[in-house]
C-alpha cells in the first residue's frame, strides 16, 4: 500500500507519517518494512529477509558451537 502510494507524497517520510495510523503502526516501523520490502525486491541494495535469517542462523550456530567446545574444554581438563 505504501509503495503504490509513495509518489502521492514529497518523501517516503512522508509517506509513512500519513500511512501509518492507517494501519496501527509507528512511522519508522512502516518505513522499515518498505525499505526492507525493496530490499527483498532488488530496488534497493541492502541485505534481503533471507539473507537476514540465514546470518541470524549462523550466528546461533556459531553460539552453541563455541558453548559445546567451551563444555568440551572443560570436561577434558576434569578428567
């Protein structure tokens, strides 16, 4: 709705100020989720949601594989 309605206004600010009520949301929520909407599109360069998800993935990954290791340090310096 935001994207069809943005050339209706100066700036994508804009835009989001008068949009938002509308739909129950702050404007830099609104504003977010476009930018993050071209993004997923190609309109704008940026990382994509699935992109975005795998990092947090990895991240978790990465998370639990140093507290394995930290566990595995500590057992072997036990026995």
């Amino acid at each position: 709705m935001t994207l069809d309605r943005v050339k209706d206004y100066p700036s994508m600010w804009a835009a989001c100020r008068e949009l938002a009520p509308k739909l129950n949301v702050g404007p830099e929520t609104l504003r977010k989720w476009v930018r993050q909407a071209q993004s997923d599109a190609g309109e704008r360069t940026g990382p994509t949601s699935e992109e975005l998800e795998e990092i947090k993935r990895l991240k978790r990954e990465n998370r639990d594989l140093r507290e394995t290791n930290e566990i595995l340090k500590a057992a072997a310096s036990f026995l």
